[in-house]
C-alpha cells in the first residue's frame, strides 16, 4: 500500500472506530460486533506500525472508548481504566504466554475470570468507607454515579474489617441478571417502550439514570475483579482478591489460579459451554498474570496491559430465510441495508433484523431473495448475516440489489472513491440528516446544549419547531412547554441552556457546525489559522492543505461546505443571534516556549486546574495529547498521579515536570 492510499484509509479508519466508540459507550447502542470492532481496530494498529509517521496522539490505538456524558460530573481515576487486548483463537492465547514466559524465564501463574457483559466500576473507599464510584469514561476521567451505586445492595458501603488499607479501589463489573432484564423488557413493551437490546445495554443505561429510585428498582448486581492500593495486601492479584471476598465484597466462585496455559485453555473450554447456566451473560474469559511483580515487569501499551488477555467466545450461530431487505440513512447520510428475516431464535432472543453493512457486503455474500443464510449475533449483540445456503437457493430468485437514491427524500446516492458506504448528499433536507446534524450540534463537545436528547430534537422537528440548528435559537418557552415530557422547568432549562450555548467559543463553534470529516481536532487547528469564520470562508484548498493535519479530503469537504448558499443562510442567521465567530482569546497563541512540545498532563494541582493547564499549554505553542506515546515530550504531573502511568513514563524514558517547574518554563511562576 502506497503511502498517500494508507494516510487515506487510516483517517477512515479512526472515523470509523471513533463513530463506533461513541455508539457503544455513550449510546449503550453499539451497531457491530466485537469481533468487527477489533478487525477495525486490528487493520489500523497495522497501517500504524507499518507507516509511523502517520500515527497521532489521539489515535483510538492509544486511548480507550469513552463513556462519559453531560450529566455527571467527572473525576480522574487514580489509577487509569485501561481496555484489555482480545484474542479469538488458541494460537494467539498461547503467543501471548510466550511472551509472558519469555519475561518470567519460566512458567507463570494465571488468574481466570469470567468476562462479565456489563458496565466496569471503580469504587474508591476511604477509612472503611464507600467514597466515591466512578464509570470507566475515557479511562483517565469517570463519571461520578456514587448515588447510583449506593442503591445495588451487592456493594458494601461500609468495610469494618481491620487492617486494610486506608485508601483503595475496588475494579468490578455493574451486571444485570438475566431474569431482571427480561422483566424489564416486558414491562417496557407494555409501556409501548423500545426495549433494550441486551443486558449490557440495560445495565450501563440504568447506571446513568438521574433517579436513583429507578436505579434501585431494577435490582443491578456486582461482581469485583480487581483490588489496587498503595498498601496491597499480598504480592498476587489472586491473593488480594480473595482478601477482598475476606472483605466482604462479592467476588466470582468462578475464579480459578491456573499454573500454567495448559490449564488456562482446559478452563475456557469448559465455560464455553456451562456459561448458558450462569444467571448473568458473559461474553468469554479473562487471563492475568498473577504476580504483580512480573505484572509490573510486563507494563502496558498505550492503551491496555501487557499482562492480561481476554478470550472472546464464537458467536451462536442459526438459518434462517432472508424475507427482504430495507435501507436505513443515518444521521451522517451513510445508508446501511438491513435485512428482514423470518423470526428465529438466536442467543435467547427472537432475531428478526439483521444488519447487511454496505453494498460490497450484500455483494460478497452474493445475496438473494428467499435464500437461507446464516445468522450470527456478534458479541452476543447485534444480529448479521455472515453466509449464505447457497445449495437450498430457489431457481430464479432475484439478487439484492443496492438502492440508488435515497429511501428519504429520493437524493441520489453517492459513493466516494475508496469509501465503503453510500451516503445521501442531501444533508440540508434529508429528515434523518437534519435531526442528526442538530444532534451534533448540541452535543457536549460542541455547543452543549443541555436538555435537548435524541426524543426532544425528534419531537422538535415532527411538530415543525426546527429544521436546522439556527432554528434553536428562535424557539420560545411557551412553544415547548405544552409538548409532551416537556413542562415549564423542562422548557425554562433549555432556553436557558440555548442563550448559555452563544458564549460557546470560536474553535467549538466550527466543530458543531458539522463539516463534514472536521472533528474535534481539526476545528481547533482551523481557529488557529483562521481568526474569523470570514476569513476561512475565503479559503481555497491550497491554502487548507497548507495546514497541518489538513489533507486534500478535509480541504476539498471545508470548500464544499462553504459553496452552499444554504449553509452560508444559517450562518448568518446563527451570527444575527449572537454566535461566536471570530477567535476565542482563550485559545490565540501567544508564546512559543513549548512550541513542539507534545505534553500529557496527569494528577491533581493547587495553582490551577487541569483545563486551565490545557490552556496555558496550547497558549504557549504546545500540544495537549490524552495518552502516553513514544512522541510524548514530558508529562506535567501533579499531586495522586497514577503509579502506572509514572513507571510507563519511566520505561520510556519520559520527563516528568512539577507544577512549579512548569509555570516557571512559560514564564508565569
């Protein structure tokens, strides 16, 4: 692959992972499989290392999904939340004890764990005390659901045991049973609810409920896999976990110390086939080295341990007869074929859908009409087809074929040159678009605008209150106060929020606006070399493809965006209501002291807070990444900072910078 093909289908790649993050850990709605998700995520670790050059700090290679949502206030973990590798096959477990054992220059002990299916929590206690839980979120901050977790009785609030430490946090994993969710379910479709897709998905989604009192009716569960302290009890993760049973907290029967991979191996085969008993879903096992001294010889990459591994478990297969197949727009214009099939039974669930993906995949399974296929839930998720009974065919069934205009608003579609999917170019009046669009614009990232969800906008717009973004800004309470699960304080906080929304500044504007193949990244780098919207709109693609990280599909998709007469009408409406469109001082360049400077900041600080630091940082020049990475310069550390993450540093060889240290290098100590 040439260099400029892998630049090309690396970006599409990260949008991809970056779009599929989102879906499963803020939506609890994730639209593939595991196992797909890791063959993204397999091919660019590949391109990355095959062309180095090309790889960034913010790379979804060097950080982990995020969770996190405006609801909650949100703490940094004192010890970072890390995902784990995945491995499918036998082959790649046994490599992964190759290297293991080639550290330990001998055999090492295991730890098998069952890889519960729900929403990982960690728990911090303070002198016996339940003091804080947070969610995963990006791995280094969490929401803080404390007053959620309080309600699941398998949590102890309070340890009277003596001798343990006085600070330390408890990793587990927040399960809904079985039986629970299917109530749940069936109480939802009465009430006319969608119901959830899997227990996962109702575990996380009941985690982020603003009422405690729903949380507690839904009788959630824990199961705890993890104990960290400064003060550890024992040298082995298998002795402090049984000390924190001793403890009082809810530790799996299941758990078993292996002595070597032999016995790893005999362990996963047997929960293959008895993990159908267990009143919770799991979706494979867990493998950790036992002792955290080699753990700690092991270390970890960017984003995962070195030291642990989980095996996935085969998806359930079933046939079943493809009846036909419709066609879905998202909210970024992408059109996604999903099958309709005759209802079969598939991993507890009646499977009538299933997701086809693109036009080269109805092409490669060759698919027609009435044929029977094979239907698999991937990751025990989501339905998809993955082959075809090609002998049980009938003669003269007609093929599928991909639609060519727009199953909503009749746009022809358009397949870019390297691109996978068909997407509706009509962005400013396809209904799915136009509702996506606002969606984006209102997000946290953006202009967050509190109280305005996916149902609100859908509401919104089918009672003609909005068409585009702009039109948030006409809407008065009285038009949303007689609207259904809305109500006077509803209304009042979006108004609010919406005038709130109009100090939102220059760079995050760009990004709400929605260009597309612009992110969050990129808007910030136009801000910098554009001062006002006015001048970007002069803007033609040599000058764009000037600017770093700025390639000719950005340039091309920025130039489009500013041809449309419509998207030109909007601005000017959002400029007429106060929008701000010219640069935001906050973020204006002002020193080159840490010009080149890639800086991770980690830990707590006394003289300014974390996004303040952000600041100082890229107002000197410098560059704030999220991940530890061989191109980090130094890392700005505080006070709590993760031991982890000081010996990763270490290994690499990574200065570390006070707080003092660093206000005196820009000039302001």
């Amino acid at each position: 692959m040439k260099h400029s093909e892998a630049k090309i289908r690396i970006e599409k790649l990260r949008q991809e992972i970056e779009e599929h993050n989102h879906n499963y850990y803020v939506l609890n709605n994730p639209v593939i499989s595991d196992f797909e998700y890791d063959l993204l995520l397999n091919e660019l670790e590949t391109l990355e290392k095959k062309f180095p050059e090309l790889v960034t700090d913010d790379s979804p290679t060097k950080r982990v999904g995020s969770d996190i949502t405006t609801e909650f206030r949100q703490y940094e973990h004192q010890y970072p939340m890390l995902s784990l590798g995945n491995t499918y096959n036998e082959d790649e477990l046994r490599e992964f004890n190759t290297r293991v054992e080639k550290a330990n220059h001998a055999a090492a002990e295991y730890v098998c764990e069952l890889k519960f299916d729900g929403a990982s929590i960690s728990i911090t206690y303070r002198n016996g005390l339940l003091y804080r839980a947070l969610t995963r979120g990006d791995g280094t901050r969490g929401d803080d659901v404390t007053l959620n977790i309080k309600t699941i009785k398998s949590i102890p609030h309070k340890i009277t045991v003596k001798g343990i430490p006085e600070e330390f946090v408890m990793r587990g994993e927040i399960l809904m049973p079985i039986e629970v969710f299917e109530r749940l379910n069936e109480e939802r479709n009465k009430d006319g609810l969608t119901p959830f897709a899997n227990p996962r998905n109702a575990a996380s989604g009941t985690l982020k409920l603003l009422d405690s009192r729903i949380v507690a009716s839904r009788h959630l569960d824990c199961q705890f896999y993890f104990l960290l302290s400064e003060n550890l009890p024992h040298d082995t993760h298998y002795d402090n976990l049984m000390e924190a049973a001793r403890w009082g907290f809810r530790v799996s029967d299941s758990i078993k110390l292996c002595k070597n991979i032999e016995e790893v191996i005999s362990f996963i085969n047997y929960w293959e086939s008895e993990r159908k008993k267990l009143p919770f879903e799991i979706d494979g096992v867990v493998i950790k080295v036992n002792s955290l001294t080699l753990q700690s010889e092991l270390g970890y990459t960017a984003k995962s341990p070195r030291w642990a591994i989980a095996y996935k478990y085969k998806a359930e297969q079933v046939t079943t007869r493809l009846l036909s197949v419709s066609f879905q727009v998202g909210r970024t214009g992408n059109v996604t074929p999903v099958a309709n099939l005759e209802p079969v039974l598939l991993a507890g669930s009646t499977v009538k859908r299933a997701t086809l993906h693109n036009a080269d995949q109805i092409n490669l399974l060759d698919l027609h009409l009435d044929d029977m296929v094979y239907v698999e839930k991937g990751g025990e998720i989501i339905p998809k087809i993955v082959g075809v009974d090609h002998s049980s065919r009938a003669k003269g069934s007609k093929p599928v074929v991909f639609i060519n205009t727009c199953p909503e608003c009749g746009t022809p579609l358009v397949r870019n040159e390297g691109e996978a999917n068909h997407f509706c170019p009509n962005y400013l009046h396809c209904p799915p678009q136009l509702k996506g669009r606002i969606e984006h614009f209102i997000s946290r990232k953006a202009m967050d605008i509190d109280g305005l969800g996916e149902e609100t906008i859908d509401l919104l717009f089918s009672k003609g209150l909005i068409r585009n973004y702009a039109d948030l800004y006409e809407l008065k309470a009285e038009q949303l106060v007689p609207l259904e699960r809305l109500g006077e304080k509803s209304a009042g906080n979006i108004i609010r929020s919406i005038r709130a929304s109009l100090e939102t500044p220059y760079h995050r504007v760009l990004f709400a606006l929605g260009i597309r193949h612009v992110g969050e990244t990129v808007a910030k780098t136009i801000a910098s070399r554009f001062s006002s919207i006015d001048d970007l709109m002069k803007a033609d693609n040599e000058q764009l493809k000037s600017i770093r990280e700025i390639g000719p599909k950005i340039a091309s998709s920025i130039v489009a965006f500013f041809s449309d007469p419509d998207n030109i009408l909007i601005i000017n409406r959002l400029r007429s209501f106060g929008i701000n469109f010219s640069g935001d001082k906050k973020t204006d360049i002002t020193g080159d002291k840490l010009k080149g400077k890639s800086i991770l900041i980690s830990g707590v600080f006394t003289k300014h807070s974390r996004e303040e630091y952000k600041y100082l940082i890229e107002k000197n020049g410098g560059r704030n990444v999220s991940a530890l990475s061989g191109n980090t310069s130094f890392i700005l550390a505080g006070e709590n900072m993760g031991p982890s993450k000081r010996l990763k540093a270490e290994e690499a060889g990574i200065p570390l910078m006070s707080e003092s240290e660093f206000l005196k290098l820009i000039g302001e100590e």
